[in-house]
C-alpha cells in the first residue's frame, strides 16, 4: 500500500520524502505536546491556587494568559518560517516550549506562573501553522485530506488525554508534573524533528505589517487585563481599568485606521467583504467562547462543590474529547452529502442542549451526568469545526487565504480567553450578590429554621454552617446562570447560519488547513 501510494505521487511530480513516517510522528508529537497544554491545566487549578495563594477568578491567568499569548502570536508564525527557516523555527519553538513548561512547574507564585504561561503560549503558537505546512508538503495533493485528518485527530487527542493525564499525575506526584511531563515529549520530537526533517528556503523578500502587528497585540493585551482584573478592582471604579480600558480602545484605533490606510496591511479588509469569512469568524470565537469557559468552570464546580477526587475530576471531563473525535470521523463521511449549514446548526443545538442540560446540575448529580453531558457538548464541537472551517474559506479567494487563517484562529483563541476571564468574573460577581439575596431570609425570625437546628443563627457554631451552606448555594446557583449565558449564546449563533450562503458546489469545498 505504501509502495502505491509513493508511485502514485511520483507519477504525479510529487517526490516522496525519505523518513516521511518518522518526520510525520515527530512533527505530530510536537503538536499533541501543544494541544494537551490546551486541558491538562485545568484539573490542576484548585491545587495551584492553594499553591500560589491565588483567588478563584485570579487563578484563571493561569488558563488565560496561555490563550492570549497564543493568539498574539500565531499570525506572525508564518512570517518567521519564511524569515528563518521552518526547520529552525520549529526547534526554536520546542525548545522555548519546554524550557516554559519546566519553568511554570518551578514557579512559587502567581506572577510568575502566569509569566511564564505568556513565554509558553508565545513559543506554542508556531508548532501549529508550521506542523500543518510541514505535512502539506510531506504527502502530495491527493493524500492531502489524510494528511489533515491525521493532523485533526493530533489536534483533538490533547482534549481526550489532557483532563485524564492532569488528574492522575496531580494525584500522584504534584501539579507541577503538568507541566514536566512536556519535557520528555518535547525531547523526542525535538531529536526527531533535527535528525529527520530537512531545512526550508527562507524568503528574505517576505514582509510583517509590524505597526499592524504592534498595535493589535496592544489592543488585545489591554482587554484581557481590563478583563482578568475588572472584578477584583471593581471594573471602572480603578483608576487601572480606565486606563487598560483607553489603551485597549487606542490601540484597536490605531490598528483599524492602518488597516485602511496602508498598502500591504496585517489583516486586509478586503477579507470581511466576504460574508463567509465575516460569519465564520464571529462564530468560532463564539463556539470558542463557550467551550473553554465550559472547561473553566467544571473544575471548580466538581472538585470545589461535588468533591471529586482530581483522578475523578479528570476521567469524567476525558469523554467530552472523545465525543468531538467520534463525531469529527462522522462528520467527515457527511461533508460532501449533507448542507454544510445543516451539520453548523447541528453542532450548536447539540452544544446549546449540553449547556440546557447542565443548568439543572446540583452538587448531587452523579459522574455519568457529567460524562454524558460532556460526550454531548464535545460531539457538538466535532459537527462544528470541520463544516464551519469549510464554509468558512469556500468563497474566499486562494490568494487570500493565507491573511484568513491566521486571523480566523485569532478570533478562536481570543474568543476562548475572553469567554474564560468573562464566566470567571460574573462567577464571582453573582456569588456574592446571591448570597446577600440568601443570607436576608436566614434570620433568628425565620421559622423554616427552626426545622435545622442545626443552622440555628442564634449560635456561633449554627451561623458558620449556616454562612456556608447560603455559600455553597449561592455558588450553585452563580453556576446555573453562567450556563444560562453560554446557552443563550449558543442559541444566538444558530441564527447566523441563515446568513451563510452556499459556495460553488453547494458550498461543501474541501476543508483548508488551519494555521
């Protein structure tokens, strides 16, 4: 079979690759190190957070500031490849990657663990692109579909293992092992990446919009702060927050105007007269949105409120990657024969239903509610990804592609950070406001009380269980209304899909590879 398909590609002027198979594994291993820094984190969260003496929304950096450094950084990736070569920038990544991921398993305090979370996700940011040009270039065109569905599955295997491998090596060793378990992976690839994979031509003639580039990472940075610290500092009352504020709001003015006014910008506006692209992006960052503050919220909410053991916290959010990989080969067999616009739609009332399911969740819902609404949640991101990426690039022309995908996952990975710092601030905003609507019926005069003696008010001991248990429902409840929000928002989304409109072939184009 190999034979054939390596005689295939030579009759076609394709020229086979020596060590292909060894250069696929490596590159592939590079980014399942990647995508398991995506969830293996967040089963470790509460234990950081004791560790670094973090609050609950502040411990959140730790997730957030991973995203963001990704998304700032992803775009110029490919101009560095070209700069510097793919071969070098993908050790140099690695490299940096591992040497983050030792060092935020070394960190004593938040600044530092968040510090170096921004190092690692800055480094992360190139494996993608570059693993996905790498193996468009290792397999000719007709191979090129089992190429990125392979590239999928590295992808989506991080989701599966992260939360399952997180648990059991913060179970047994520390939660800094999170972090150290990237450095024997990292080691391998990096050997088999320099023993195997040979050096691009670099392009000296290849351009970054730099003033673009600056302006728009200001822009961002500036909003995840307002958005991280907003609730700590009591959002517009600090004087920090107007300023991140006005700096975030300048910069994304000064970004905007360049667009319009330079010849060769960072993202041209060209791009948005396609309604495709326009709606493909406000899609993902919502879809984004929505799954990884999921993620950030089941945390707390099993190991905080229903007392899971971290190896159990991390075995029953495990299925929910296991749904996206299950219906992502589903999908594949259906793209081509079904409305790409039906398998979108399908993708979101299966995520909207998840969200419907867990805004009946108690602290005494049994771990199959968990996995199995998981499952659902994860199924829905699989019927998402692959359509919305097809639908998304089928009418954009091929010259402008290249601009696309780097702003396409911008908007994923921005749209995941703001939906984390989001849920993670009204989390604790409506804590304390429903347990101030609580605690005013639990007074001495309140005969439903009289039926708990033992959260009597009258007493030291009954108003301490009392306290925590108006605590622990009013956090319940604060919950509830964050996954009100992702459902409504999910909701939302459904109806955006009637602005899409069908490429050339009913719109069911070849998948484009994500950078």
């Amino acid at each position: 079979m190999a034979s054939s398909a390596a005689m295939a590609g030579e009759a076609s002027g394709f020229q086979v690759v020596p060590g292909r198979a060894m250069i696929t594994f490596c590159i592939v291993l590079a980014v399942v190190m990647q995508a398991l820094d995506t969830t293996i984190a967040n089963v470790a969260l509460p234990y950081i957070q004791g560790s670094v003496a973090a609050s609950q929304d502040q411990v959140n950096w730790v997730l957030t500031s991973y995203i963001v450094a990704a998304a700032i950084m992803t775009p110029p990736s490919g101009w560095l490849a070209g700069r510097f070569g793919r071969k070098r920038v993908l050790m140099v990544a690695i490299v940096g990657f591992v040497v983050a991921s030792m060092l935020c398993g070394m960190a004593q305090s938040l600044t530092q663990i968040v510090g170096f979370r921004l190092m690692q996700g800055a480094f992360g940011a190139a494996l993608v692109p570059i693993a996905q040009s790498f193996l468009l270039d290792l397999y000719p065109p007709e191979q090129h579909g089992r190429a990125m569905g392979l590239f999928g599955m590295s992808v989506m295997i991080g989701p599966v293992l992260g939360p399952v491998l997180g648990g059991w090596l913060t179970e047994n060793f520390t939660w800094r092992w999170v972090f150290y378990i990237n450095l024997p992976i990292g080691l391998v690839a990096l050997i088999g990446v320099l023993i195997f994979v040979h050096e691009t031509a670099k392009s000296r003639q290849q351009g970054l919009d730099w003033t673009g580039f600056i302006s728009l990472s200001i822009a961002i940075g500036a909003l995840q702060l307002l958005l991280d610290r907003g609730e700590q500092l009591n959002w517009f009352g600090s004087g920090e927050i107007v300023l991140e504020a006005l700096v975030s709001v300048s910069a994304f003015y000064v970004f905007l105007v360049h667009v319009f006014t330079t010849d060769n910008p960072f993202v041209p506006p060209a791009l948005f007269r396609d309604r495709n692209f326009a709606i493909g992006t406000c899609f993902i960052f919502i879809i984004f949105a929505t799954y990884l503050a999921s993620m950030a919220l089941l945390t707390p909410f099993l190991q905080t409120l229903m007392d899971y053991p971290v190896t159990t916290a991390g075995l029953v959010m495990g299925p929910r990657g296991l749904g996206t990989m299950i219906s992502m080969l589903i999908v594949g067999r259906l793209t081509g024969r079904i409305d790409t616009r039906l398998l979108i739609a399908s993708g979101l009332l299966m995520t909207a239903y998840a969200m419907w399911v867990m805004t009946g969740w108690t602290a005494d819902i049994g771990p199959w509610d968990v996995v199995i609404t998981g499952f659902v949640q994860g199924a829905g991101l699989g019927f998402l990804f692959v359509p919305l990426t097809t639908v998304t690039f089928a009418t954009l022309p091929p010259e402008q592609r290249t601009h696309a995908t780097g702003f396409f996952n911008l908007s994923r990975n921005i749209g995941g950070s703001v939906g984390i710092s989001a849920v993670s601030a009204l989390l604790v905003e409506n804590t304390q406001v429903n347990h101030a609507e609580i605690g005013a019926y639990a007074t001495p005069f309140n005969h439903a009380l009289g039926a708990a003696p033992l959260f009597d008010p009258s007493s030291a001991q009954g108003l301490a269980l009392l306290n925590q248990e108006i605590t622990r429902q009013a956090t319940i409840i604060a919950f509830i209304d964050d996954f009100w929000l992702m459902m409504a928002a999910s909701l939302v989304a459904v109806a955006l899909v009637l602005f899409i409109r069908k490429g050339k072939g009913g719109g069911n184009a070849e998948p484009v590879a994500m950078e």
